[in-house]
C-alpha cells in the first residue's frame, strides 16, 4: 500500500497496528535515522558487533505550519516532533560498545531503568542530565545485554524524551554521556 496522508483524526475501531518484514529494521552499520525509514519500526541492534556502532538520531525540527498550508495541516512539513524510535538488543553487545548519539544540539531528558543480569537482579534508575547527547551501551555495566529496550521520542525543539529498561552486568552506571 501507498503512504497515505489524512487531515483530520484517524479513529479505529479495532487498533491500527504494524506487522510484517518491515516492522523490525536491522541496524548493522553506522546509521543516522530518519523518520520515513525508522520512525514507529522495532529497530535491533547487537550480536557480534565487528567495531563499535554509532546510531545517530536526526535533527530535532520543531516548526509549525506555515501561513499558506490551510486548510489543514501541512503534508510536507518538515517537523519530526512526536517521531518515535524503539531500539532492541536482541543478543548481548559482545565485542564493542553501542553509542546512540544526538546532533550534539539536541539533548536527553527522562530516564532508564538498570537491571543487574548477574546479581540479585538489583536495579537503579539513571536520569539523563541536562548536557547529555549520548547514550553508551558496552554489554557490562552501561547495559547492552540482550533484552535491552530503549525508547527515544522527539519530544520538543532540542528535547528527545528516552525511556526503557536496559540490562547490564557488574556493577551498574550511567549510560548517558556528553560527546
């Protein structure tokens, strides 16, 4: 099926939901995401990691709709707020680490949960402070253990909103990190 605009609210009945192949992406090389390609996917990262990974999120684009779009909004505008990325390490990152990077303007609010894999299951919550644009997962004690969900939305002009649960080994610390 086509990509299909609408103007209004989509209600359904029944749930609208995404199935099928390219529900899941692969994330196997440096890649910078885009809304089209891998906004609303699953997108899996990890396994046996030749170098380190550097996922990079786009510019977050925060602009209204311009005077002339009515009535309606306007279908060609560039604004990525709301887009949401979902990232899954499906096997432990075993020979690098995992970065997940903004464009270095845009920042992290929000938290994740920690979860110690090879003690009593201990947790702690990490917040993101207000200068961090990274996320680093080595497979140990940032997390990257298989089973780590992280969930990164563009929330507002230099706001990405990030939430999930990721697994570690050892003693837990923060993943989040400046460039």
């Amino acid at each position: 099926m086509a990509r299909t605009t609408f103007s209004g609210p989509v209600r359904s009945m029944g749930g609208i939901y995404q199935q099928g192949p390219g529900a899941v992406v692969a994330i196997t090389a440096n890649t910078t995401l885009n809304p089209v390609d891998h906004g609303g996917r699953i997108l899996t990262v990890g396994g046996s990691l030749a170098a380190a990974l550097t996922i990079t999120l786009p510019t977050i684009v925060a602009v209204s709709d311009g005077v002339s779009s009515g009535p309606g909004r306007d279908y060609n505008t560039t604004s990525n707020i709301g887009v949401l990325y979902s990232i899954w390490v499906p096997t432990t990152i075993s020979t690098s680490s995992l970065k997940i990077g903004t464009d270095g303007t845009d920042k992290y609010i929000g938290s994740l949960l920690s979860v110690d894999t090879d003690s009593s299951g201990a947790m702690v919550g990490f917040t993101a402070a207000s200068s961090n644009d990274f996320i680093n997962l080595n497979g140990g004690t940032t997390g990257g253990v298989a089973g780590t969900w992280i969930e990164i939305r563009a929330l507002a002009a230099l706001k990405y909103v990030v939430t999930g649960v990721i697994l570690g080994t050892g003693t837990v610390a923060t993943p989040f990190a400046d460039s």
